[in-house]
C-alpha cells in the first residue's frame, strides 16, 4: 500500500494540474470503489474551481473553490495518469474506473486494478471532524510530532513498538517499510513494549521518522509493486533500505550482524538483533 511518501509525491504531482483550474467533466466507469460514490460526487466537481491539492496521512485532499473536499485514497494498487490535451490516448481500460478532465483539456485518469482505493466528499469545516481522521495522530514532518508528545501517546502502549507506530493514532501515515527502516536508524527493536520506547528512545526515534520520511519524499517514495507518480515516473528509495527486504543480508552498520525477518499483526518486519535492542 502506498505510504505518506508515495502519497505526498502523487499529490505534488498532481497539484500543477489541479491547482486553480476548473474542472470540465467527471465520467464514473463504476458506482463504487472500496465505497460507493456519494450521491452526486460527479455534479459537485464539475464546474469547480480547485484551490488546493494537499494531504492528510494517507489520504489526498482536494480543495473546491465551493467549500467542499475531496477526499482521495489510492488504496493497494490506486493511480493517476496525466493526459494532457494533445495526448489522444485512450482512457478506457478495463481498470480505468475515474475520468476527470479540466477545462485546459488535461485528463486525469484514475486507475485501480484491485479497487481498494476510495473517493469522497466533505465539507470542509467538517473535514478534522470526519471518521477518517477524528483520531488521528500528529504529522511525522510537523512540529506537533516530538519526543515528549510521542512518549505520552507510547505510554500506556502494551504492543510491540512495530504495532504501535501503524496505529494512525499515535502519528499519522506512517506504515510497514518506513516504521521498519526508522527502527533500524533509532536502533530500537520492533518486539520491543511501545510503553518502553517513551523518553530517551522516543528522542531517537523521532528524528529517525522525520529524516526516513522526508528523504523518501525527496527520492518519490518507494516503488515496490504497483506506484507510480502522476507522471508515470517511479520512486526510488527502495535503493536505499538498510532493512526492509533484505533478509538475510549483513547489516548496514557492518557490525557483524544480520538482518532477520519476523511476521507481527500479519505484516513482514526486518531488523538486525544485534544493533536493535
């Protein structure tokens, strides 16, 4: 699934076709993705100027000129590819599900095999109230994310710290690779008691978070499977994991250890036993 990198690149990638433009038309190939379309999504943007194309967590957020949001999440294998006007490809492939064209002619085709990607709509002074995001915790690049607000979310934390970092809860976005390598960089092991990282721990795992997260953004995110930006391009921090899928291989900090694999809530992690502790 993509993670906050993967999303932050698609939305920067998205923003210099959205942003201050109107929007023509919307054609809905199907009724539903992971959800049903709202009653009149289409009507909503059509005619609709975007302010804003931003991002909360995992989820994009389209700004209207007429107070509403789009709330837009890509899902497992969601994507966006740009035609612009001269582009006469078509966008009619079986999985081709959302068609939005602008008034310069640009076509944004959404294109999701497995459809676990959803769009909706809010209004915008609801938006911090709505379910997706009522509890959600502090972004990993904002100044609300610190040491001495993570200890207090880790406090009473009983699940291994891996767990406790995929909870939106405690900080928003993260998922399995980047709570994987900032472990690694904080040397903290995943088995470890969410509740003992608090204090001197969490002042090294945070900045791990904020240096994993914004070089991943830097680099286009992490492309694994199935993400690619807007324009098609991919990501490349994959070539820069220390731990996450390589098994077996010698530790990046060369101290003789080894990274071993383990499964915790169903999700693969990657670590070294011996400079993880």
């Amino acid at each position: 699934m993509p993670e906050l990198p993967e999303v932050e690149t698609v939305a920067r990638g998205l923003a210099p076709h959205l942003e201050g433009v109107r929007i023509k038309s919307v054609a809905l190939r199907r009724k539903d993705l992971r959800i049903p379309f709202p009653r009149g999504f289409a009507k909503t943007l059509e005619g609709t100027r975007v302010a804003q194309v931003g991002r909360r967590a995992k989820y994009m957020l389209w700004h209207l000129e007429n107070d509403t949001v789009v709330i837009v999440h890509l899902g497992m294998s969601g994507k966006f590819t740009i035609l612009e006007k001269s582009d006469q490809s078509p966008a009619d492939g079986k999985h081709d599900h959302v068609v939005i064209t602008t008034e310069k002619g640009t076509r944004l085709v959404y294109t999701d095999h497995r459809r676990f990607g959803l769009m909706t709509l809010v209004k915008a002074g609801d938006l911090e109230t709505h379910p997706y995001f009522a509890q959600m915790g502090p972004e990993p690049l904002g100044n609300e994310f610190n040491a001495p607000d993570l200890s207090a979310r880790l406090k009473a934390k009983k699940a291994p710290i891996k767990a406790a970092l995929l909870d939106q809860r405690v900080v928003a976005g993260l998922g399995n690779i980047y709570v994987c390598e900032a472990l690694w960089r904080s040397c903290i092991s995943p088995k470890r008691l969410g509740s003992s990282v608090a204090g001197k721990r969490a002042e090294r795992l945070v900045p791990a978070v904020k240096d994993i997260i914004a070089e991943a953004i830097e680099a286009g995110g992490s492309t694994l499977r199935d993400f690619a930006h807007a324009d098609g391009e991919l990501g490349y921090f994959q070539h820069r994991f220390d731990v996450y899928g390589r098994e077996g291989e010698p530790c990046s900090r060369d101290d003789g250890g080894t990274i071993h694999r383990l499964v915790q809530s169903g999700r693969s992690t990657f670590y070294c036993p011996k400079c993880q502790r």
